[in-house]
C-alpha cells in the first residue's frame, strides 16, 4: 500500500509539473500573438528624407541598415542557434542552443530557447515580462518576472536588438531621440511609460554598426544586485531581408568593455521574416 501510495504521488507531480510546463508554452504563445498584432497592415515606405535632421551618425546608419522604398515592418520573426552561457567568465558552462524569437520594440519580445545537445535539456522562454526555464522539459530551475527590476532589464535588451534587427522601430518618433556622442557613435534613447533606455551605436563609415553599448539595469553580478552597469556586443555578418540590412552573427555579454567581460550569448541568425 505505501508503494502504491508513493506512485500515485509520483504521478500526480509529473503530471502537475507538465500541466504547469504547458501552462508557460501557452503564456508564450499568447504573449507573442499579442505581439504580431503591432505588425503595421499598410506600412510607410522607407525614405531618407525621414532621418533629415537626425546626427549624422544616426542618418548614416539608418540608410545603411534601410534601403530606400522598404515598407517599414516594425516586427520580426527569427529563428537563430549558437551557444549560450550559464555560467560566469572563469567557468562559463557554454551550451549549445536553438531559439526562436518574435520582437516588437518598445511593447515586447518572447525568445523561446531549447538547448540542442545534453541530457537533461534546458528549455524556457524570456520575454518582456518573465524569464522561465526548465530542465528536462519537467523541472523548473529558474523563474523570474513581475517586478519593474526585471521589466526594466529586459527592455534595455530588446531595445538593444530593436536596433540591429528591426531598425524600423527606432526610427524618428514617439519615444524615439537620437544625438550622437562622438562622429561614429550614435546614440538612441528609447521610452515607453515608465522605462527609459539609451543604446549607443558605433558605426563604420558606411554606416554598418560594430557594436552596440550601454548601461543596462541587471543583477548579473557577484553580489547578485540590481544595479547599472555595462552591457555590450558585437555585430556581423550583415545580409539583406526585404530591404532591411541586418547582422546575422551576434556575440553580447555583461561588463562589456571591461576586463570582466563575460559574452555568454553567441547567435547565428538563420532565418528574419515580417509576419503580417
């Protein structure tokens, strides 16, 4: 009779704990549908009479990453792989990683990661307002989410991406600034309600950006603390998605610029679409 009692109870955790995994795919998928919703139906058209008035280095690296007459598509779709960190500079703990991503500057973004060698698998999402990953598709091993810490980090990320992946989002607008720091530094601030993000942009003289810096909200330190501090990456491997010129190679990490340089995440894009 114990045994039978201890497998019932197995039983019902498995079950629980799947119930619950299922219930995050969903919050994912509902997340993104929202998302793709911000698609704009009819689009305006790409001209460089758009950044007129913008510093230089903003001008010069809008009309590198948008070729005159793009339709302005605001939210993207991509699939990447790569590896990503899960542990600090001195011990990274690389694994290897497939995800796929919806991003929607300023209102949001989901990435959805499933790790593609090991056993167990590490799975989840991260998004706009959560972070959630599991081990072995059953254990869950880290959640996080529902504070205006993690809201504030997390914008500062898809901010940062909005730049090199959907440059028509930070276009001039509502929320949107430019100025530029130094002659190939452009900076862009982005606001939305109550968060605020400045991302600056070094650029070539072309236009094609190198790399992106900043000063981002995270605890991704020793004493595990909310705090700003640098947060950077480089950019390469630039191809041309209906009209949009963009980075498929992506290396990012914590203290960027500093000797505590961690670059725990490394993308390969294999795939950049416009749902509409």
């Amino acid at each position: 009779m114990f045994v039978v009692s201890i497998f019932v109870l197995l039983v019902l955790v498995i079950v629980g704990l799947f119930t619950w995994r299922q219930a995050d795919r969903r919050a994912d998928a509902t997340e993104i549908e929202r998302l793709l919703e911000f698609q704009p139906d009819r689009p305006e058209y790409f001209s460089a009479d758009m950044v007129e008035g913008l510093p230089e280095p903003a001008q010069r690296f809008l009309t590198f990453a948008i070729r005159e007459g793009t339709p302005l598509y605001t939210v993207a779709y991509l699939e990447m792989s790569g590896q990503f960190g899960l542990g600090d500079k001195t011990t990274p703990k690389y694994i290897p990683m497939f995800a796929k991503q919806v991003l929607a500057a300023p209102e949001g973004f989901v990435w959805e990661m499933d790790s593609t060698e090991g056993s167990p698998s590490i799975s989840g999402s991260d998004s706009g307002t959560w972070t959630r990953f599991w081990l072995a598709g059953l254990i869950p091993v880290a959640r996080a989410g529902g504070t205006l810490d993690h809201r504030r980090s997390a914008f500062g990320r898809y901010v940062a991406e909005a730049i090199f992946w959907t440059p028509a989002a930070v276009l001039p607008g509502e929320g949107i600034t430019w100025d530029a720091p130094s002659p190939n530094v452009a900076r862009l601030t982005m606001r939305k309600g109550d968060l605020e993000q400045a991302v600056d942009i070094t650029v070539d003289p072309d236009g094609r950006p190198r790399k992106v810096e900043m000063e981002r909200w995270t605890n991704a330190n020793k004493r595990k603390k909310y705090q700003l501090q640098p947060f950077g990456g480089y950019l390469s491997n630039f191809q041309e998605f209906e009209g949009f010129v963009l980075p498929l190679h992506v290396e990012a990490g914590n203290h960027f610029g500093t000797e505590e340089y961690f670059p725990f995440f490394f993308a390969d894009v294999s795939q950049i679409t416009f749902p509409r």
